[in-house]
C-alpha cells in the first residue's frame, strides 16, 4: 500500500458512472485511513481547468494527470493518457483499467471489499473502457446511462452515497427499456441526420435513445464519411458540452484543442460561457474545425493525441476567435 498523505478534499469528474464510484471509493477509503470525513467535490472539464488548487493537499481521480497536480501531498488515481511525470505527486496510473477500479485495488488493500463492489466497479469497468465484447457490456451501458440520465449529485443522493444499492435499482428497468426501445428508433433517424462541420467531423443530432450508443453503432457500421462523431448537450445554466467519439484515436486530440480531455475515442468539452445554445455552438464548432486544424491523420493534435488537455499545456488556438 502506498503511504498516502492526509487529503482535505477529493475531487472526481461529474459527468459519468467511473467518476462517481472512484470519487466515493476515495472517500471511503479517506475515512477509513483516517477516520475523519473527507469531503467529495465533482467537477466538469470546463470548471476542473478554472479550478484553483489551493489545498494543501487533496486526493484526485479520473481527471488527466498534468503539472498543476503534481505537488506534495497530493494523490492522483487515473487512467486517461499523459505525458506529465510525476515529480511531487504520488500517481496510480494505469491505461487499461477504469479510475474506478484503480481506487477500488486501493480499497482493497485496507479491507474495503464486497461482492457488491466487486460487481459494480466491473460494470463500471465495462462501461467507461466501452469493452463492447464483454457479456455485460448492454448492462454496463444501462449502469451507465444513470448518470448521463439523473445526473451525478441527484444518483448520489438518492443511494445516499451507498453506491452499491445502486446494483439491480428498479431505475434500470427504465435504462433497459429505453435502450430496446428507443435506442433503435434512435439510431435510424440519427443515420439520417448527420451534420458536417469539417471533412472529417460529423455532427449527430439525436431524437432518442443513448447516444453513446448510437454513435458507437454509426462508427463501427461506418454509416458516416466522419472519423470523429460530434454530439452536442446544452445545460440548465445555458452552457453546451460536446462529446467527441472515434475509432482510431482521433476525437482526443479535437477535444484537446478545445481545452476538453479525455479518452483516445472518447473526449469532450464545454464550449466557451458566450456559446449558450445549439445553433451557436454548431457555428463556433464549424468555424474553429476549418480554420484552425484538421483531424484527418487520426492523431495530429497537440502532444500527438497523448495528452487529455484538461487545462494542462495546451495554447488555446481559439483565442482570437471570433464568435
């Protein structure tokens, strides 16, 4: 076990199922060493780069390691790509595994283990690496539409922070009934209504169904002329986060060169505060895809598509960008 510092605070990523059951692994596993209450903070990719770090020290999972993290006193458990080394940091680092199962080996190792845990941090797993060929992958999907569908804080206080009482909810009979249902009326009209933004990206409006799982079926059927696949989501508080999908690595580095992160084929970002509906944003995206760069070599982003850019090294080429 590796000898962790005291956090104050842990902080994970919002917006899907791997960053809240590391986020309240860590938590647990914070109590447990310590035995005082650690606060949970979740956080998107538009405010985790606004964020200041000023904690002393703090315990980090499933955002993209980078420079500013890497201080004493400070624990970052991930597995998206980097090219920051750790100098003051301690980093559970692996590109195989989902956060979730990095923290959960942590857990283990001071007793934190069930056979709950063990199948939902599968799931989890599952879902968050998109291990299309695993037998549960239809139900990992389900476990994690929860998130995208209620959201992080309201699942979170609905189980009330006992993430295993999500495993068999009665909600997921509402996530498989809408993915036999809607999922393949979805798909069909999303075929049909493919938008070009550049030679290479294609926006996917959707109607119905999951969209991840829509877009998946459009690649891998290569119903598009589009490497990377666009989908757009506006918020309550009138922002818009895209999502980027591939095949072959090229959605990471479109979402880096819009400070966003995340995977080789799975990455997003949250489009800048002045862009507050879809219109608007399909403009920006358009303009910005075909003035400034091209994904057609699957990689040629900053950092050779290696690095996530969650606010970490990346120039901004959209500075003087006028919307």
């Amino acid at each position: 076990m590796l000898s962790l510092p005291q956090p104050e605070v842990v902080l994970t990523h919002e917006s899907d199922l791997d960053g809240l059951v590391a986020g309240v692994l860590l938590q647990r596993l914070a109590r447990a060493m310590f035995a005082t209450p650690v606060s949970l903070q979740a956080w998107n990719y538009q405010g985790w780069k606004n964020r200041s770090m000023q904690e002393r020290s703090a315990w980090v999972t499933d955002f993209t390691f980078e420079g500013r993290l890497d201080r004493e006193g400070w624990l970052v458990v991930d597995h998206h790509s980097t090219q920051t080394v750790p100098r003051h940091a301690k980093l559970v680092h692996d590109l195989t595994r989902s956060a979730a199962q990095l923290v959960y080996d942590l857990c283990k190792e001071q007793g934190i283990q069930s056979a709950e845990l063990d199948r939902l941090v599968h799931l989890t797993n599952v879902g968050d690496l998109w291990i299309h060929i695993d037998p549960d992958f239809d139900l990992a999907c389900d476990y994690a539409n929860l998130v995208k569908t209620y959201g992080f804080w309201h699942l979170h206080d609905l189980v009330e922070g006992r993430i295993e009482s999500l495993l068999n909810h009665p909600l997921l009979e509402v996530m498989s009934v809408k993915r036999r249902v809607e999922d393949p009326i979805g798909f069909e009209w999303s075929r049909k209504n493919v938008q070009e933004l550049s030679k290479t990206v294609g926006l996917v409006h959707t109607a119905v169904g999951n969209t991840n799982l829509i877009v998946h079926q459009l690649l891998s059927q290569q119903a598009t002329p589009y490497k990377v696949l666009v989908t757009l989501f506006p918020k309550s508080n009138r922002t818009v986060v895209a999502s980027f999908r591939s095949q072959n690595g090229e959605a990471l580095p479109v979402a880096a060169r819009l400070q966003g992160g995340g995977h080789a084929n799975a990455a997003g970002t949250t489009l800048p505060k002045s862009v507050t509906d879809t219109e608007t944003a399909i403009g920006y995206l358009r303009q910005a895809l075909n003035q400034r760069f091209d994904t057609g070599s699957g990689g040629s982003g900053s950092g050779g598509g290696t690095n996530s850019g969650s606010g970490g090294g990346f120039n901004n080429p959209f500075a003087g960008l006028k919307l």
